[in-house]
C-alpha cells in the first residue's frame, strides 16, 4: 500500500531572485528523472518524490517524443509534486520542493515591500532647490564675468 502524502504549506511563488538563485544551482546538475512517450506514469512520479526528497532540486528530462509539450507538463509536474517549476529550458524542466526536515537549499529571501516609497517618489518629482544647486548658481556668477569679457571682445570686432 502506497505511503499517503504529508501535508503541506500552501505554495508561495518563488520570486525572480529566488528562481535565479535556483537555476545557478541547478545549472551543473544533471537530469535525475526522465519523462517518455507515455508522460506522466506512476513510475515517474514515484521516481519524482523520490528524487526531490533526496535532492530538493532536480531536472527532469522530457523525450521529444513525449505526447505531452515541455511546457504543458510543468504544471502537472507542480501539481503533482507539490514543487515548483524554477525553469523550463528546451526539453528540460528544473523543479523545486524544500525538503520538510533539514533543507539544504536556502533561497534568497524576500524583501518586505517598502511603506515609504509612495512619499519618495512624491518627492522626487516635485522641484526642491538645495544648497548646493545654489552653489552651484554662485559659481556660475563668477564665471559669467568672464563671459562678459568674452561678449565684449565680439561687441568690439563688429
């Protein structure tokens, strides 16, 4: 009789950080799993469980004469593994699952949205005039008597 599967936590998206991370982890692996022309059998997914509880990250190789497009398997795979697809890149898909005991593999973590930002970017776009951009005004008026000179000499030649 087959082992019921654990529950587990709602899934939340990776982010573009995390799913980056994973595919540089998984960019020297090679494919744990194959898929063939028959897709998606109880033989697969077995060998699936198996594989992400060892490893957490794998590749799965899909046969290109498998009935099943790459990119309509990925969310079968998710669904079925409870992992999450980090890439998918010609007849391969990279596949996370964090391990319930003793994860190896820690993600990036997500940065809490900023409360701020919406009174900075107010800011930013209203005009402000700082010190130093009347500074700046104060050099240019040293520098303008040069102009000037410089104006008179075309006043003279005509």
């Amino acid at each position: 009789m087959p082992k019921k599967a654990k529950p587990r936590a709602p899934l939340v998206p990776l982010t573009g950080k995390q799913k980056s991370h994973l595919r540089a982890l998984a960019h020297k692996l090679k494919a744990v799993v194959q898929v063939g022309h028959q897709g998606l059998t109880e033989g697969v997914l077995s060998a699936l469980e198996v594989a992400l509880e060892r490893h957490e990250l794998i590749k799965i190789k899909v046969s290109s004469e498998a009935e099943v497009d790459v990119t309509a398997l990925g969310p079968e795979v998710e669904k079925a593994t409870k992992g999450q697809v980090a890439q998918i890149i010609g007849h391969t898909l990279v596949v996370y699952r964090r391990r319930d005991k003793d994860p190896k593999i820690v993600l990036p973590r997500v940065k809490p949205a900023k409360t701020g930002q919406a009174t900075k970017t107010a800011r930013a776009t209203e005009p402000e005039e700082s010190e130093d951009f009347e500074d700046e005004d104060e050099d240019d008026d040293m520098g303008d008597d040069d102009d000037e000179d410089v104006g008179d000499d075309d006043e003279e030649l005509e």
